[in-house]
C-alpha cells in the first residue's frame, strides 16, 4: 500500500497542565479529504495546530510525505507542502488582498508559476479579483474567508489543513465553502478539514476522524459511521457542534 501523505503517530499536545491531545493517530493519502469532528475542546483545532507547527507536541512524531516535520517552526513546515487556514482567518486587515496574497507565496521563487497561480486564485474567487486593491480589513466575513483560503493556496500546497471554514458564515457563504473544498478535492488536492458542520463535513469527506477529548474515538467513511445526521446525533449530540 502507498505511505500516507501525512502520518501522525502518538501525538500528544499540552498547555501548561492540560493536556488537549492523547496519543493521537492519524493518517492521510494523497488526494483524500478528511475530516476531523468533534465536541467543542475535543482537540481537533490542536491537530491541525501540531501539523503546521504552530504549537510544539509533547510528544509523537508528524511526518509529510516521508520528512518529520514534528517541532519544525511553522515557516519551515509549509516549505514542506503544508498550508494552514486557521480559525479566525488571520488575515492582515491593514494590507491590501493582493498584499496579503503575495504573502502566501514567499516561500516560493517562480515568478511566473505564482503570477498564474494569483490569476488562478482570483479566477476562483472573483470578489478578490474586485478588491484587490482594497485593504482586506474592509472586507466581509465571507470574503475575508476566501482570502484566507486563496492566500493558503498560493504557497502550492500538497496537503491543505482547514480550520472551521464555514464558522460564523451566513448560509449561502457556507455553500459557497464547501463548494470550494469539493473542487479543491476534485483537482486533486489532499485536506483535513476540522468543520463545525459535522454532517456536511462527513458527508463530504473520503473518511472522518471522531474526536473526544482528545482522542480518537472512532474513524471511517460516512457510510461506516452511519451517515452524517446519524453520526453527529450519536457521537455529537446533534447535526452541528462546534471546535
């Protein structure tokens, strides 16, 4: 069988004398989509923050494709492929969209590769095309989310970790999310998605992890774990939880 994309073996995460992940395994394939759900602290937005480097694991190692990337500073691991779109966006509100889309490719030194990829990008998400020029902080929610999104996608990623994208979005904006990860899949893309909407992440998703505090509690496809209203009714108390 062909080594995972991304391998997570024991990881274990702590704050001070909390201890958020336990022993946590996880595996990813080139081109699957998963995703992680969970009850709020479950430790889903702590495996995502592990796997990018933006908090150290008390133990346990992370690899993508092969390298260990476990304790690597975040910058050095999205040289190996990986891009994270955090909860919250984290987008820079006083610089300008394309500003803040140049930003996700300072890693990279093709000129010509990242010009096309801008094009790209702006061709996915037209209103970024639109406000340009406009500082990111006077965008709404849901175009701040697409920035985010595209400044993720401009590093090229190989594996593409989603943090509550949909998260305070209103409805048709939700759609519009999913429907960007369903392409992204499509072209080829591997992802964790970690999505508040537990029955459309499920649904969507090659397999979905099920975390409780902060361990994984059950794994498979939507059809294993019953399908997604199912799922989230048994496992979650309800069709949509929260990080």
């Amino acid at each position: 069988m062909v080594d995972p994309l991304l391998s997570v073996r024991g990881l274990t995460v702590r704050y001070g004398s909390v201890t958020a992940l336990h022993g946590v395994d996880l595996d990813v394939h080139q081109g699957e989509l998963v995703s992680l759900v969970g009850p709020n602290g479950a430790g889903k937005s702590s495996t995502l923050a592990a796997v990018s480097g933006l908090v150290r694991p008390a133990a346990g190692t992370v690899t993508v494709a092969g390298d260990m990337v476990s304790g690597l500073a975040p910058e050095r691991v999205v040289r190996h492929g990986v891009a994270l779109v955090p909860e919250g966006r984290k987008i820079f509100t006083s610089l300008t969209v394309a500003e803040n889309l140049a930003l996700g490719a300072t890693i990279r030194r093709d000129a010509a590769g990242v010009a096309a990829d801008l094009e790209r990008q702006l061709d996915r998400f037209p209103i970024l095309r639109d406000r340009c020029s406009q500082q990111a902080g006077l965008l709404s929610g849901g175009e701040q989310q697409q920035l985010a999104i595209a400044r993720a996608l401009m590093s090229r990623p190989r594996l593409l970790l989603l943090d509550e994208p949909s998260l305070g979005l209103a409805p048709r904006l939700v759609d519009l999310v999913f429907e960007t990860v369903a392409q992204l899949r499509r072209e080829g893309l591997t992802i964790v998605l970690v999505e508040q909407n537990a029955t459309r992440a499920v649904e969507l998703a090659d397999r979905t992890s099920i975390l409780r505090s902060g361990r994984i509690v059950r794994s498979g496809t939507a059809e294993e774990l019953g399908g997604g209203a199912a799922m989230a009714a048994e496992y979650l108390g309800g069709a949509e939880v929260g990080s």
